[in-house]
C-alpha cells in the first residue's frame, strides 16, 4: 500500500453481514469486509474465508490491485480472459455460419478422396 502511495486514513474499512450458501453461521457473523478508498471512489467487498481478519487482508489486496490497474491504464488480465470468453461464446452469423460449413465439407471431400481403393 505505501509503494502505492494509500494511506489508512483514505481507506474507510465496515465489516457487514456476509451472503450466499453457509446458513445461519454466516447470517450471525459480520466476516464480510467492505474497503472505500475514499480518493478514487474504488468499492472492494471481500468474504472469501471465515475469517474476519483473513478478509481484511485480502481486501486490501484487492483494492491495491485495482488502484494499481486505475494508476498503469491496464486491463487485468482477469477481465481480458472474460472478454475472450464472452467472444468465444459470441453466436456466429448465418454468413460465417454457412462458410464454415462450406469449409467443412471440401475438407471432408479431401479426406475422403484420400482413401485406398478397394478392389
């Protein structure tokens, strides 16, 4: 945090009730961590653990993490793997559709083309 020049005083730190699956232990308990870095408006909520104090330090990596990104003017490399993803999943059109296929079949011709004659 001090390489990224954040201080304490701009970190507004709450602890809240955390969410999901784990029933009622969860619904008592106040594991969930909520870091504001007050000068770049930047929200990190953390409850990947049970602990208290394992969130907190895991939330302020996280937000150093993403102040570190807003400060480099980089993409994540998280939010790059969701976009190649997103596109990989994209559904082809009836053109693109339609030429692979064409594609597909000469490749199949080709190949068959290609198999010993039987006498």
């Amino acid at each position: 945090m001090t390489a990224l020049g954040i201080r304490e005083e701009d970190v507004a730190e709450s602890f809240i009730r955390g969410s999901g699956s784990g029933g009622q232990k969860v619904n008592k308990t106040s594991s969930c961590v909520q870091l504001l870095h007050k000068p770049t408006g930047i929200e990190v909520k953390c409850q990947r653990e049970r602990s208290q104090a394992m969130n907190r330090f895991l939330a302020r990596r996280e937000l150093c993490d993403r102040i570190e990104e807003r400060i480099q003017g980089i993409k994540a490399a998280k939010e790059q793997e969701r976009e190649k993803i997103r596109r990989q999943k994209r559904r082809r059109s009836r053109r693109q559709k339609a030429r692979m296929l064409d594609e597909k079949r000469k490749h199949g011709e080709k190949k068959s083309a290609r198999r010993s004659v039987d006498y």
